[in-house]
C-alpha cells in the first residue's frame, strides 16, 4: 500500500478531467493517439467507465482498518488494465492522502486504509485506463 500526501494533484485531476472532456473538439495526435471522436465505432470505444465504490464495513470505527473497493467496469465487462487510486480527505481539511488500489479479482480494486479521526470523509476514486481518466467522488463516515 502506497500513500502519498498531496495537496494540489486533485486540483491538477479536475485539471486533466477539463481537458479530457474538452477533446472532443481537440485533435492532439500526441497525447490522444488512436482516439478519435465523432464516430459511431469510437463513441462504443469511449464509452463510460462504471464505477462503483464501497466500504468494507457499513459503520468504519476510527484507528479500525477498513477496505475501500472499486469495482469498474466498461459496458458490463470487468476492466482488468486499470490504475485506481483512492484520494481521501476528512471534509474542510487540506490534507489529502493518495492511496494506489490493488487488483483482486477481475475488475475489482481494493486498498486497505485507517482513519485516526471521526468524522465526515470525502473521496475521489481515480481511475486511469488506456484510453480513458474517469473519476467519481463520495462520501463516507468515521465513527468514534
Ligand atoms: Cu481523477
């Protein structure tokens, strides 16, 4: 398990997410190469990611280990190539924390984390894939 304080890549994610959904109009060739919009055939090629987000536990005590999961998938297929990453912050708190999921079974990622605090925890679950960076965020809490 991996953890990397951060306090700007979120804000270079949101970044990275403006230029993505502006591509449609782009044609960089050097950073987009194979992806070309307009078509019917590469609207099935792009199509959205699902991710589904979940915690191991229905209530997270602090200081108790928890695992958070991220199923993905692509038109109901397990997608197996992707790097997903947990960026986790307690709400109205700079101080965010990066963590890389591992691949358990096909599609499903999972990190094993601790919280020290209770409280109202905001995440962002990252995905990268070949030819796609999608993201959702949620929330969760941690209880005394
Ligand atoms: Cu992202």
């Amino acid at each position: 398990m991996k953890i990397i304080k951060l306090g700007f890549l979120g804000g270079l994610c949101i970044f990275f997410m403006i230029s993505l959904l502006g591509c449609g109009q782009e044609t960089d060739k050097s950073e987009h190469s194979g992806m070309n919009h307009g078509s019917m055939e590469d609207d099935k090629m792009n199509e959205e990611l699902t991710i589904q987000f979940a915690t191991s536990e229905e209530s997270i005590k602090k200081n108790e280990a928890v695992t958070l999961t991220a199923d993905i998938k692509k038109a109901d297929v397990a997608v197996t190539d992707a790097k997903v990453e947990f960026e986790v912050w307690k709400k109205e708190q700079k101080e965010h924390t990066k963590t890389e999921a591992t691949q358990q079974k096909d599609g499903v990622y999972e990190a094993e984390v601790k919280y020290e605090e209770e409280g109202q925890y905001e995440v962002i679950v990252h995905v990268t894939t070949p030819t796609t960076h999608q993201m959702i965020s949620k929330q969760f809490q941690v209880e005394k």
